[in-house]
C-alpha cells in the first residue's frame, strides 16, 4: 500500500448529507479507507412519499427503508463516523473546512461534499401541503404508474409548464391550470392537443377531498373539476446557504438555483463537491446515488494529489 503522512485533520472528507447522493460518496470513501464524517438532520427531501419508485431493486419499498440499509451498510465500515444534527455554517480554514453546529461545537475536514438537498416550495393553494407527497406530487416518473389512470390536474410554473404537462399526461387525463394571461404559442397549443390536455385557465381555489386523497380542485369561480392527484411542478430551494457562502458559483433552472458543478461534481470552488438534488434540476434516487459515487472519485483523486505532491 502507498504510504504518506497522515494528516492532523480528523477527517479526510465531511459530507453534509446523510440520505442517498450523502451515502453513496461515503461508501465510495470508506472503501479506500478514508475518513469519513457524515452529518445528517434527518429531513430527507422524499419524507412526505409513502414509497419510492423507479429504483431498481427497490421499487416499491419505503425511502426511509432503503436510506436504512444503506446506512447500515456503509457504518460497518470503521473509518466512517456519523452525527445526527444540524450543521449550521461552513467555512474554509487553511488545511480544509471547518463546519459549525447548531449546538455550537464543530468538526473539520481536509474536503467538503455538499449532499444536503434541496426543499420543496409547493404553491400557496388551500389543500397542498397536507396532500404532498401523496396524491399532490411533483414527478410522475416516480408516482403515475400508481396513480392508475383518470382525470389529473397539472399545476406548471413558468415556460416548462407545457412541456411539463405534455410529459404528466401519460399517466392521465390530464388538466393544466395556467393563469388567464398564460402565454401560450401556436406550437404549444398543437403540442398539448395532441396529448389530450385540457386548459384550465380559472385558477384553482383550494383542493377539496379528506386529505391525503384528492377528490378534485375547486376553481375560483365555483366550478369542481373532479381530479385523483395533481402535479405540481415545484419551485425549489436550496436547504442552506453553504454554497453560497462559500463562493460556489450557481445555475439558474426552471425549478430554482442549484449549485454549478462540472462532470465529476466538482463545484467552482477547490475541495467541495455537490453531489444530489442541489446540484442538478433533474432529482431521482438512482441519479442522487450515481452523483455520490462520481463526487468521492473526484474528492478521492484530490487527496492523493495533494498527497503525492507533499
């Protein structure tokens, strides 16, 4: 094995994040042997989702489920240690990263892997909140198949709304709901007729049903459209200001900023990586994992780097 001089930093890499895109850069580590620190409140973006799907050879089963197993298995690794709590402020210090808690003790590492997340910000619309995750969804990639058909509402934001709709209407008979000013082009008017969308353009008032199920949407003008679930196509926003704070340089996407990364997920700034739905507008499990693993390759090829070079 190579040899080199250990280093007086208690960990080799601090990963804020303990759900997929978080456990998967750490079990990358730990199988190099590097010391890992993964910090974790315990607030995964698919709390409010019964089931996750999509993911193979976990279809179906609990996100909460499959988070658990892979935590079991990358503990079992002995140069990883985990903290369950709150990370409050990051900042970099001359060998790395120095991150501070909300109880105010802190920890530091020679790298930083940003694997937070980001949250979800629904509409204000009566009836949303207490329905998200169940039959208020934002990806129908991961809950229309079991939606089964029948009248479905989309709720689309900006220019994506469109195309969002087009996509949302293969689960249903699908309904979108725009603003009476909505600007609408002949192309996207040709697009949505061809997939069977209906326009909707009275806003929505509140949902209506005993929640979590959803009987349809009362519209502001008195009318009920019958619906079985809603789509909506959810602004995000990143959980904390880390990257920001530590100059990583940011995109602007259809659902929200999230933190510019390049092919390996390495950010703009040296030694922090973003790994997950923070660092990209596309969020699934299977992408959030492979984010991981690709951000403790390159975080990994940096140590040794710097350590050949000393």
């Amino acid at each position: 094995m190579p040899t080199s001089t250990p280093s007086p930093m208690p960990h080799d890499a601090v990963i804020i994040g303990g759900s997929y895109a978080g456990l998967s850069a750490a079990l990358q580590l730990a199988r190099a042997r590097r010391r890992v620190l993964v910090i974790d409140d315990g607030r995964p973006r698919n709390r409010f989702a019964a089931r996750a799907h999509g993911v193979l050879a976990n279809d179906g089963r609990p996100g909460a489920e499959i988070t658990a197993a892979a935590r079991a298995q990358v503990a079992a690794y002995p140069t990883v240690a985990f903290r369950q709590a709150e990370a409050v402020s990051v900042e970099r210090i001359d060998d790395g990263f120095s991150v501070v808690f909300a109880d105010g003790t802190r920890t530091q590492g020679r790298r930083l892997v940003l694997a937070h997340g980001v949250e979800d910000t629904p509409p204000e619309i009566e009836g949303v909140k207490e329905r998200w995750g169940r039959t208020a969804l934002h990806c129908p990639w991961c809950h229309g198949y079991e939606i089964g058909g029948g009248p479905i509402g989309v709720l689309g934001r900006g220019d994506h709304a469109v195309q969002y709709a087009a996509i949302v209407a293969e689960w249903g008979q699908a309904t979108l709901f725009v603003a009476p000013d909505f600007p609408l082009s002949p192309e996207d008017a040709h697009l949505l007729f061809r997939r069977g969308v209906t326009i909707e353009p009275v806003p929505i008032e509140r949902l209506e049903g005993e929640a979590p199920t959803l009987t349809g949407a009362r519209l502001t003008d008195g009318r009920f459209v019958p619906l079985k679930a809603i789509f909506v196509g959810a602004h995000v926003r990143l959980g904390n200001g880390f990257a920001e704070s530590l100059g990583c340089e940011m995109n602007d996407t259809p659902m929200g900023r999230v933190v510019r990364v390049d092919a390996m997920q390495q950010t703009s700034q040296p030694g922090v990586f973003a790994a997950g739905d923070l660092a990209r507008a596309a969020s699934n499990i299977t992408l959030a994992t492979a984010d991981g693993m690709t951000a403790a390759h390159a975080l990994f090829r940096s140590l040794i780097e710097e350590e050949a070079a000393a």
